[in-house]
C-alpha cells in the first residue's frame, strides 16, 4: 500500500484494502495525550464525511464524566476526533506489545514466564514504529473518505447514528471480527454520551 501519495477511500474499499487508516496514518506518541488537536490524517474525513460532523459546530462547556480526554469546551466532532485518535492509539500500542513478545520469544523466552513478561516490557517501552504504521514516502498520508453520511449528524436517528459510528470504525481500517472494532465504537457511543450528560 502507498500511503504517501494519499488514498481516495470509500467505506467499502476502505474494508477491502485492510488497515488504512491504522495502516498509513501517523497517530501521536503514545507518551503525548491524544487530544481533538492531534488527530491522525484522515480521522477529520471520517468525522465530517461519515459522522456528518462539522468543525464549526458550537462549542459547549462541562466536565466529562468518565471522558477525561475531552477539554473542558468541547463539540460533538471535537470529541469524534478525540475518540478515533485513541482507537488509532490503542491499535498501535497492540502492535508494539505483539512485536515486542515477539522479539523476545525469539531468544528463547519460555511463554507465561517472569523473564518473558519483563523482556516484552521492556521491548515495548522502546516504542520501535510498528511495521503496518511505517511509510513508504516522506510525509504523512493524507486519507479522504467518501461521503456516506445522508445528512447532519445532529439530526440522525438512534439507529442511523449507531450506524455511522460503526462505519466510521471500519473506515480506520478496524474489522468487526476484531475486539479493537468493538472498543472503538463503544469509545464514541460513551465520548458523545459523556457530552450530552455533562456533571456540572
């Protein structure tokens, strides 16, 4: 995959071409907190084009029960770039972790054992780049979704917004056998819960 030309994605080819947005986009380090702010490439597209969310929405004020990554003044599409970057997040620290148990597997370490838990670790805490994140040109992809969304999402139903969440989840590349796939939709159906439920 050539992520450094950029990539014209649909939802249904985004589900073809495997990881694309987990694969190409740069997500932050995961020693920086994930805020609206510093969102991969391409997760804006998924916000706008499959959520039918809009960077001008109307900023509201609160405290986020159980949401700690939302700023005090957040949106609905703030808090949609917040949600799919840490999903990003979350699938790349799986990566690391499963890279590193495999480096130290390869020297020998018996599984279930202290040696091996402190290898992966210690592995680990190194942060080598994933594999599937590296690219193969200078620069960051730049990754736009097709348009799926019907209308506003401040207007969709329950049913109909359940839907985008889990389409904007397959648009990172996220597959509805894989646990992450669940997480990730779960993470936005509780961040637009958590703005709607404000405990002040």
């Amino acid at each position: 995959m050539n992520c450094g030309k950029g990539l014209v994605l649909s939802v249904v080819s985004c589900g073809l071409a495997g990881a694309c947005m987990v694969g190409c986009a740069t997500p932050p380090a995961s020693d920086q907190p994930i805020t609206w702010k510093s969102a991969p490439a391409g997760v804006a597209a998924i916000c706008q084009n499959v959520m039918g969310l809009s960077p001008g929405e109307r900023l509201r004020g609160g405290n986020w029960l159980g949401n700690d990554k939302l700023d005090y003044w957040t949106s609905y599409y703030r808090g949609c770039l917040t949600s799919l970057s840490e999903s990003v997040q979350d699938v790349r620290d799986t990566q690391v972790v499963q890279q590193a148990e495999e480096r130290c597997r390869t020297r020998g370490l018996l599984p279930g054992s202290p040696d091996l838990a402190l290898c992966v670790l210690q592995t680990a805490n190194e942060r080598p780049q994933p594999a599937a994140s590296r690219t193969t040109e200078k620069g960051e992809a730049s990754v736009v979704v097709k348009s799926v969304a019907p209308g506003s999402f401040y207007f969709a139903s329950p049913s109909e917004a359940a839907r985008r969440e889990q389409i904007s989840c397959a648009a990172l590349g996220l597959s509805p056998a894989q646990a992450e796939f669940k997480s990730c939709v779960q993470q936005l159906k509780a961040t637009f819960y958590a703005i709607d439920h404000p405990i002040d």
